[in-house]
C-alpha cells in the first residue's frame, strides 16, 4: 500500500528568497486589528451613523480652518479701539458683542483661535516625533535602551506636569515656538508608552523575523514594518493630546504666563473678561464656549477612534453598563 504523505523537496537558494520576500511584502497578518480597522472602507459609514462623531468632526474642522484662517476672515482688525461702541451686547453687526474697548469680540476670538489651536497642533506634532521615536527604540530594541527611555518616562510622569510649565514660563519668558515646545515636551510619555508596548508585542512576529533573514537593516525594519501597527494608537493619542495642549494653553494665558500682549488667546480673552462677568458676560462666554466646544469635540473623536481601534472597549464598556 502506497504511503499517501507527499515528500516535499527542499527550495532552493532563488525559492526560499522569494518566498521570504513574499511574507514581508504581503504577511498573513501584516497589521493588527488596530490598523486594518482604521484602514477599512466601513469607517466612513461607521463615522456618519455615528451622529455625536460626525457632529464633533464636522465642528472641529470648521473651528479650526476658522482659526486658520482668520486673518483672511476677519471683516476687520482685532485691534481697532472704538470708545463708542464699548460693551455692546451680541447684535447682527457684532454677533459676539464688544469688549470694555469697543473692539469686535468675533474677530479677536477668531484670531484667539489661531493661536490656541495652532499651538496645539504643533505641541501634539513634536510630542508625537518624540513618543514614536522613544517608544520605537524602547520596544524594538529592548534591553538597555528599553529600560533607560522607560525609566526616564517614569521620572518625567512622576512630576506634575502643571509645575514644569509654571516653573519654565516664569524663567523664561515663552514665545510662540517655544510655548509649542514645552507643551509639548509634557505629552510625549503616554504616547511613549502606547507605542512601546505596540512594537514590543510586534518585534516577534513572522514577518519581521522573515525581513531579519533577509537582512533588512533594524532602522528600515521599525520604520517600514513595525512602526504602521502604532498608527491607531498613536491617533487616538494625537486627538485626545490636542484638547489637552489647547487646555494647558489657555490654563498658561489665563494665569498670565502665557503669549504676552499684543498676541491673543482665547485663555487670554478669559482673563480679560474676568472684571465684566456681572456687567458684559458674552466676552467671558464666547472665548470659554470655544474652548468647551474644541475640546469636546477632540475627546468624542478620541472615544470614537478608540472604539475603532480596538471594539473589544466599546463591548466591555455597553457590558459593564448593562450590568
């Protein structure tokens, strides 16, 4: 009786390159649920039958090309003084009203805007160069490298983040680029950490054993093939990281340590209101509506990604409430 298993001859030297080559180009499973969610078609659907996400989206686009773009916007100058026109409540003229010198609150909201949000994004932007490549190196090196980046990220989580801005802004008077900076400097370690524990858990795979083999350098490894699994994380961790650097910033402004006069925010719009709360509300209520609606909107897009990213929360989470 003839033996039915099948002998397989070995590849040989070409065979075993191509297949090699055939496992990191195209892997069984080359992204986690995080990425192939994210990259899925059925996002779009599942952002518009999402009626709070597609809301925040919608608005958060529109504040933020608003901001942008307000110079272009603005029907007038943020710093023209028309003592006749002092504390005048929100008309069709100034739909925002006028503050204690008669200038046009829409328009310095507008240009407060672009200061908040523009400082925000960059802050987000360099703790996120900062995060992926710490948190890169920890995870896909290992050993030493791992325990001193993670060790410094402990230290650096340990210490009140408010107190280190207080601390540097009272030293230093802080420009634009330098407020971006140290902003940031204070939300690199939670994305640290997310992107270390994603390429930790990725360094073994076959693939990037498959890449290993061919000799791919370590540098074109984490860069091409590792790294990508982070992104729906790290998404996740830029949208809640810019509600947060818009609130460190008007915190700053509103405390006085912020952007100096003549530049705006809409913390700096707050503290100037802080005498006419009784008198002339709308030129406190206008700048801190923008700030509650910015930063809502980030952390509803953030629940939304997150959800996205990993299903598994979002059914943890209907459970727990079932319950």
């Amino acid at each position: 009786m003839e033996s039915s298993t099948r002998v397989l001859e070995p590849l040989d030297k070409k065979e075993r390159s191509a297949a090699l080559h055939r496992v990191v180009s195209s892997p069984g499973e080359p992204f986690p649920q995080s990425v192939r969610s994210l990259s899925r078609p059925g996002v779009i659907a599942r952002l518009r039958s999402d009626r709070g996400a597609y809301a925040a989206l919608v608005l958060l686009v529109i504040i933020t090309l608003s901001a942008v773009a307000a110079p272009l916007l603005s029907p007038s100058s943020p710093y023209v003084i028309d003592p006749g026109k002092k504390f005048l409540a929100p008309s069709a003229s100034h739909p925002f009203g006028t503050d204690d010198m008669g200038r046009d609150l829409f328009v310095r909201v507008m240009q407060g805007g672009r200061v908040s949000v523009t400082v925000g994004i960059i802050a987000v932007f360099f703790a996120l160069v900062v995060g992926i490549i710490g948190g890169g190196v920890a995870g896909y090196c290992g050993g030493v490298a791992d325990s001193l980046v993670m060790r410094f990220t402990d230290v650096m989580l340990s210490i009140p983040v408010f107190l280190i801005i207080l601390l540097c802004s009272s030293i230093l008077s802080p420009g634009f680029v330098f407020l971006c900076l140290l902003i940031g400097s204070v939300q690199w370690m939670e994305v640290a950490r997310v992107v270390r524990s994603v390429v930790f858990s990725t360094r073994g795979l076959e693939f990037v054993e498959a890449a290993r083999a061919l000799g791919v350098s370590d540098s074109r490894i984490l860069l091409r093939h590792v790294l990508p699994h982070t992104s729906g994380p790290v998404l996740v961790a830029a949208t809640l990281g810019l509600a947060q650097a818009i609130v460190i910033e008007s915190t700053l402004s509103f405390l006085g340590f912020g952007l100096q006069p003549p530049s705006m925010s809409w913390g700096s719009l707050l503290r100037d209101a802080q005498g006419y709360l009784a008198t002339a509300p709308w030129i406190a209520f206008f700048p801190g509506l923008m700030i509650f609606a910015t930063v809502l909107c980030c952390y509803v897009l953030g629940e939304f990604l997150e959800s996205t990213v990993d299903p598994r929360k979002t059914a943890a989470r209907r459970l727990a409430h079932r319950a």
